[in-house]
C-alpha cells in the first residue's frame, strides 16, 4: 500500500516540507447572511440557566 497511486505518502519522502497554507475565512455573501440570520432567528432566544 506503500506505493500506491492512490494513496499520497502522509509527507514528502524527500525535501523540505511545505508551509501549511494559509487559513481562508470565507465572507458569506448578503443571501448567505439573510439566511443565517432568519435561522438564528427561528431558533428564538435562548433560556437562561
């Protein structure tokens, strides 16, 4: 399973390893938010303990 073409080595078998790419934080776009917003919103407020 080794040398599978399938399967990716876990890290490079050779070579400095490459920096982890950098985290992207998607926007939601204006639908996006109106939809979240009616869902938080159907949920209610939340009952103190």
């Amino acid at each position: 399973m080794r040398f599978s073409p399938l399967v990716p080595p876990r890290r490079p078998l050779f070579g400095r390893r490459l920096e982890p790419p950098a985290a992207i934080v998607p926007t939601p776009t204006s639908e996006e938010r109106r939809l979240i917003d009616r869902i938080i919103r159907h949920a209610g407020p939340r009952e103190k303990l």
